[in-house]
C-alpha cells in the first residue's frame, strides 16, 4: 500500500499528471499500486507496460495470452511467464516491447547526457518513453530509472561483451 498512498500521489504531485502518458516496467517498481492511485486520480493517463523480447506479459497484455515468444534478453529479473499478486488487476493500456540493442542504446545515452552509469532497466524504460513522443506535444511521459549499473559493470560496460552481444553498433 505504501506506493498507493507514496509513491502514486508523488508522481502525480512532481509530474503534474493531469494529462499524463505513463510508462513503467512493472517488475523494478511496483506498478500495480501506483497505477491504480493515478487512474483514480484520471481516467486519461494511460499505463504501458514495457517488456523485453521473450516477455510473456508483453503477450498477456497484447493478446491476453500468458505465453512467451522463446526469446531472451539481457534485461535480467524481467519477463516473468506468471502474473504476481500486485499485477493482477493493474489497470494497464497497452504494453510495448523493447529490443535489446534500443535497451542498451539509451544506456549509453544517459551515461553523458545524465551522468548516471543506469542498468538495463533504466535502459528500456527509457526508450519506451522516447517512443511515446510521437504521441505529441502536450502531454507527460513518467518513468523510472529504478538503480544503477554499478554491479553490472562487467558487461554493459565491457567491451568484449558488447562486442560478443552485437551491440557495438547500439552504444557507439
């Protein structure tokens, strides 16, 4: 209850959501609670789930089918085939998914542009909230940069391993 009655109200207050596009990765922050605080507080911010390649929730909220498409990704603690307590009801409009390389291109992107060294998830919130603006001028996009990098060092910010991975092309 603690990000219906904190967090929920503190993006509402810190974001001005009266008309807000609300993008989120349900695992690293506790969407479920929040989600339902901000559509209590307007029926217009739409919730958008953001997955990686091989999430079985991308298929549940597009298709209404709990079933993964037999990929993987590098985005760790993400893509649960199950949907947990705090998910079930969790008023969500849309889900979109995210390849690997865009995740690991606005890693690389808010390195200098942020001076924050973000893991994956960051990464993929963060393209998912890029490419919702095209929905136009007017509106805000909330997401969470959930933690850092730091223990992830050894390979987002290795270069035989982004080599290895192919996505050389994705951070340069």
């Amino acid at each position: 209850m603690a990000h219906f009655e904190s967090t929920g109200p503190e993006i509402w207050r810190d974001a001005d959501a009266d008309r807000c596009l609300l993008r989120f990765h349900r695992y690293r922050w506790n969407a479920g609670r929040s989600c339902r605080f901000l559509k209590s507080k307007s029926a217009s911010i739409r919730i958008v789930l953001v997955d990686p390649p091989g999430s079985a929730l991308y298929h549940y909220f597009k298709d209404g089918e709990l079933k993964s498409d037999g990929g993987s990704s590098i985005t760790e603690g993400i893509g649960t085939g199950r949907i947990t307590a705090n998910l079930e009801g969790a008023p969500i409009d849309d889900a979109l998914r995210i390849p690997d390389t865009e995740t690991m291109h606005y890693v690389y992107r808010l390195l200098p542009r942020r001076g924050i060294a973000p893991r994956q998830h960051a990464g993929i919130n963060v393209a998912a909230a890029s490419s919702w603006q095209s929905n136009g001028p007017g509106h805000t996009i909330v997401t969470v940069l959930c933690d850092g990098g730091a223990k992830y060092q050894s390979r987002l910010f290795n270069k035989a391993w982004i080599q290895e991975k192919g996505f050389a092309e994705a951070v340069a």
